[in-house]
C-alpha cells in the first residue's frame, strides 16, 4: 500500500523500491511524497473505508483477520467479515474470495458449506482464479472429477499453479488424463510467458530471499 491507499503489484513497487533506495528515500510512486509511517497507514485505510474503496476495505479486513502486531491491530474475526461483505456488496473479487473462506473454515461466522460455494461462484464469476480451487475441491467431494478439472483448467490459466499440482494429484488417482495435465502445463506456461517481465522477476527473487 501506498501514501494514497492505492495498490500496485509487487514488481512495480519493487522496482520503485530500487530506485528509492538509490536516491535515499521512498517515496509513494504516485505522489512522490514520503511513503506513511505503519501506524498511518491505519488511518489512510480507514479514510478509504469510509469513501467506500472496495479494495482498500477488503485490505483492512485481511488485516483485521489475522491481526497485525506492526499496526498494533488486533486480530477480530467478526470485524473482518463485516469489512469482507461491505466489500464484496461493492464489487470486490478478493472479498467474495474471504467471504467464501470465512463460511467454509468457520472463521468469524458460522461453518456454512452452501454459502461458502455460493460466495466461491461469485468470486469466480469476477474472475477471482483461486476460487476455482475450492469450487473443484467442493466438485471432488461431490464426486464431479470432471468439473472438478474443469475448475482447475481454468485456474490454471489464470496462474494458479496448486491448479496444476491438483490435476496432477488427479491423474496419479486415474481421474484425470495424461491430455489434460499436460493441456494443465500449457495453460500455465502461457499465463507466465505473458505476464513475464524483468520487474516481476525481480520482485520474486526479493520475496524469495525474504522468507
């Protein structure tokens, strides 16, 4: 996140990161003025809130969901979920994402299988890719193989390569074909020859090192 509450992807704040580095400041990429304290940045979320910025709503949710001792924000699970469905009302894939989550592990609300799927369609439907994940794992427990892969073809277009590992896992059981895991490897090696980049390359290689 930035000064102004905005998000941008990790190779691009990455490189701008470098190059703030070299000039001895950072700065947000978008004002130019210096990028907000930790703290702050609470109240730069909750600012967005209230102008009713999905994202930024869906941001502060995840926050509130697993708690951040930097923001010195406790974790509330009820608080989250509301955040989550404010969010989602307003159009955000990710938050429709959380809500199909929090129903299906029971975090915050109680454990509701039927509405953990109906919010995983959403969130696919705005094209949300890891969503396919659960719908294809809710397809295996109602013993659909076939949609299941399905999920998972399309996940894996989108780059979400557990899609790929899942259809393998299928294949070794003798669900899924030798065509179809290799049509898997296809459409993920597409997804990552189109969005690859010397800045994501970058940004990846720094998470690695910070792990």
């Amino acid at each position: 996140m930035v000064c102004c509450g905005k998000i941008i992807c990790g190779g691009c704040f990455r490189e701008h990161e470098r190059q703030s580095e070299s000039s001895g400041s950072l700065t947000c990429p978008f004002s130019r003025a210096e990028v907000s304290s930790a703290k702050e940045c609470i109240k730069i979320l909750e600012k967005r809130v209230a102008a009713n910025d999905s994202e930024n709503m869906y941001q502060l949710g995840r926050k509130y969901l697993n708690g951040d001792h930097e923001l010195d924000l406790k974790k509330d699970e009820f608080k989250a979920f509301k955040l989550f469905h404010r969010a989602a009302e307003l159009g955000s894939a990710q938050a429709y994402f959380n809500l199909g989550f929090t129903y299906d592990k029971g975090v915050g609300v109680s454990k509701d299988g039927t509405k953990a799927r109906q919010y995983h369609e959403l969130a696919a439907i705005k094209r949300c890719a890891i969503s396919r994940l659960s719908l294809g794992a809710f397809e295996v427990a109602a013993g659909n193989a076939d949609r299941a892969i399905k999920h998972c073809l399309i996940a894996a277009e989108f780059g979400v390569v557990e899609a790929v590992d899942f259809i393998q896992i299928f294949l070794i059981s003798g669900h899924a074909t030798k065509d179809q895991y290799a049509q898997a490897l296809r459409l993920y090696q597409a997804y990552l020859d189109e969005v690859k980049s010397d800045q994501r390359g970058k940004a990846a290689a720094h998470s690695d090192r910070s792990i």
